[in-house]
C-alpha cells in the first residue's frame, strides 16, 4: 500500500515534490490555499519562465549555509532541472546562459508539471488554506479552513514565503513550522525596489542608466552592486538594487539607518571622470537629459553628485512586488540531502518556507527544484542520487547557447 504523503503548497517546490513523489509511487495530495495551482510560478520572470542558469554556483545565495547548499545540489542541480522539464515536454532555451521554456512562456512550467501531476494520479484540493497542525502517533492529522480535515502518514511542507500574498506566499507556512516547534529566521523582502525619502532624484523618473550602487549600513558601505538602474517617483529598482535589498531590507527590520549611494559613472574613477567633465560644457553626452534634472550645473557639485549620489532608505518600494522572502525556517532545523524535518519526524520542507534565497536569473526557482525533488525522496525514504548529465542534453544546450549568441 502507498504511502499517503500531503503537500501544503501547490506552488513550484510544492508540484515538483508531488510530481516526484508519484514518480517514486507515493500516494500524493497537495493542498492548494488558492483557487487554483502554480500561480506565482506562472508569473516568474516577467512572465518568460526563467526556470534555472547554467552558471549555478554557491555564491549566488549570499549569506546562506554554503555547505548546505553544497550537499543540496550535490543531488540534483541545473542539468537534472533540464532533463527533468524536457521529460514532461518543457525544452529550453538560452540567454546568456539563463534558461528558459522554449515557447517562453512560465505558464508553460506550470501546464507540465499540473499535466503530469493529474497523468500519475495525483490529487489536488484547492482553495483549500490549511490552518492547523497536528503529529499524530500515526502521522499528521491536518486542518483547513472551512472545517476541512486530512490525515496524512507523512508531509511536505512547502507553503511558500511571505511575499505576492495574492499569490498565495503570504507567510502561513512559517505560521505552521513555528506550531511545531521550529525556530523562524525573520522574513524580509528581497529582490525588491528601494523607497527613499523625498529626493531630488525624483525629478529623474523614468530613467534607466548604467550605475553602481553602494549600500551603507549606520554609515558603513557593506555591500556594492553594478548594473541597470531605475529611477521612479517613490525610488530606485533594477538588478543591482534588487540584489541589495535583501540587506537593506534585514538592517531597517533591526532598525538601523540605511542609505544607498549610487556611482553613475562607475566606468570611470574620480580622476579619470573629472578630466572628462572639465572639458565639456554640455553634459548630456555623459548622463541622460532627464537625470540632467536631478544633478546640479556647477563642475564639483555634478562630478561629485555624478559619483555619490547619496538616497537615504525608508523601506522595500512596495513589498508585495518582492519577488522571494529573506529568511524562513532556519537550516539548523532540516537535512540537507532529504529536506526532513531535525525536529518532527516525517516532516519535510521544501522552497521558500526554508532560508534560502538567491539572485535574480533562475536560482530562486532551482532551489525550488532542488528543494522538492529531494523532499520528495526523502519522504519515499530513498536518495536522491545525481548522474553526470545525459552529453545528447548538453549537446542540445550547447547548441541552444551557441543560436543564442547568433541572435
């Protein structure tokens, strides 16, 4: 008789975990606070499905447990996400070296995996917000809203993290880890915009420009970040920020002054820049016409606001547009080969519900990959053991790189 396995949590770690699951011979039920499966997911990446990266590498999750990770991926990394997407009919495609479905498209990600889902039997119970709890001698007696009840020999919990609320991640899955007894690293935002106070930078919305942006911690430079940035009314967004914010967001949540100071012209340093601007008499060959209106005229107040360009930080520009959460259940707590539980037996966790959180460009979603698959082992009681990709898959990818660069 199969195992009866529950899955609070339809999102990605959740649907790769029962997709495993069944493929391993469980009997799988995800329970689906929403009114329907893979909501979040099908939005990923601007809505293009950017669902891993070739260039997987520790040091895309700053500040988590590295030896962790390491075992983590050990099991399944990139490649396996590959093959596991081309098994259920998702073929990749590359941009520098960003993988995405071949039709771009996220929704794409979440046809397949709800497709093969219904193919191997599984059940799915929507709108179905689970509110409580419980180990049982026998396993886990669980239950939702509406007076709904399951009962369940083991469960994944992967009910996402504290961010897109209309998506589901609205922060009960650390509710439940917390009832049974697990320690709760505090969510913040990350991969977010910035807000500041009023700013004369304001006068530039709708500029993107190529900076650096610094950020000082109770004055303090603690970490730096170079790319596209964005100006709006209310802030500044765009990759090098969304990279910051996860700091920014953890230092004003302990209450700490938090400024950003952007460099707009990091190509070049203090000197080089200053013989540059002394020989022109118009600067808009150097900065956008519109940032013209947020620099002053004079040669040392444009150079040095040209260079440190200070924002003092109020806040996460709009949290609910936070792509992933900062923090979770404290990897102490949860094995990294099978995901299981270090504090309630036959419990495992999966995705955003752990503290782990990675750059822009797939790794957030390959950790979701990663995460399920090996919860979905660990609750079959059988390793997940990694094979040296398939060389006709990294032909295809090869080839896949090689017509992205021809674009």
């Amino acid at each position: 008789m199969s195992t009866r396995l529950g899955i609070i949590g339809g999102g990605a770690a959740g649907l790769m975990a029962a997709v495993q699951a069944l493929r391993l011979n469980m009997d799988v039920t995800v329970l689906e606070g929403g009114s329907r499966a893979g909501k979040k997911l099908s939005a990923t990446g601007n809505g293009r499905g950017n669902f891993t990266n070739l260039a997987l590498s520790l040091d895309k999750y700053p500040g988590i447990d590295t030896a962790f990770l390491q075992a983590a991926f050990s099991c399944f990394d990139q490649y396996d996400a590959v093959a596991f997407f081309e098994s259920i009919g998702v073929y990749a495609r590359l941009r520098n070296g960003y993988v995405y479905p071949r039709s771009e498209q996220a929704s794409a990600l979440t046809a397949a995996l709800l497709a093969e889902f219904g193919r191997l039997g599984g059940k799915l119970v929507t709108d179905c917000k689970v509110t409580a709890l419980q180990r049982t001698r026998d396993g886990f007696s669980v239950t939702a809203a509406g007076q709904q009840s399951f009962v369940f020999e083991k469960l994944i919990l992967a009910a996402g993290g504290k961010t897109a609320s209309k998506t589901g991640s609205d922060g009960s899955g650390f509710a439940l880890a917390r009832s049974l007894g697990h320690e709760i690293v505090r969510p913040v935002p990350a991969l977010a915009g910035l807000a500041f106070r009023s700013s004369t930078l304001a006068n530039a919305a709708g500029v993107r420009t190529e900076a650096a942006v610094s950020l000082n911690v109770g004055g303090v430079e603690t970490h730096r970040e170079y790319g596209e940035l964005q100006i709006t009314e209310q802030g500044i967004s765009g990759i090098p920020v969304m990279h910051l914010s996860r700091y920014a967001a953890r230092a004003l949540a302990e209450g700490k002054k938090v400024e950003a100071v952007i460099d707009l012209l990091p190509e070049w340093d203090d000197a080089e820049a200053w013989k540059i601007i002394k020989e022109c008499d118009d600067y808009s060959g150097i900065v956008n016409a519109r940032l013209m209106k947020a620099l002053p005229r004079n040669r040392d107040g444009f150079l040095k606001m040209c260079k440190r360009y200070p924002v003092a930080v109020t806040g996460i520009r709009d949290p609910e547009t936070a792509q992933v959460t900062c923090g979770g259940v404290s990897l102490k707590e949860a094995d990294p080969l099978t995901m299981a539980s270090k504090k309630v037996k036959d419990l495992y966790l999966a995705g955003e519900v752990l503290d782990v959180d990675g750059r822009c460009g797939g790794y957030n979603l390959q950790w979701a990959w990663t995460s399920g698959t090996l919860a979905a082992y660990g609750a079959a009681g059988k390793p997940c053991v990694h094979h040296e990709p398939d060389p006709a898959l990294v032909r295809r990818l090869e080839q896949a790189e090689v017509a992205d660069r021809r674009r």
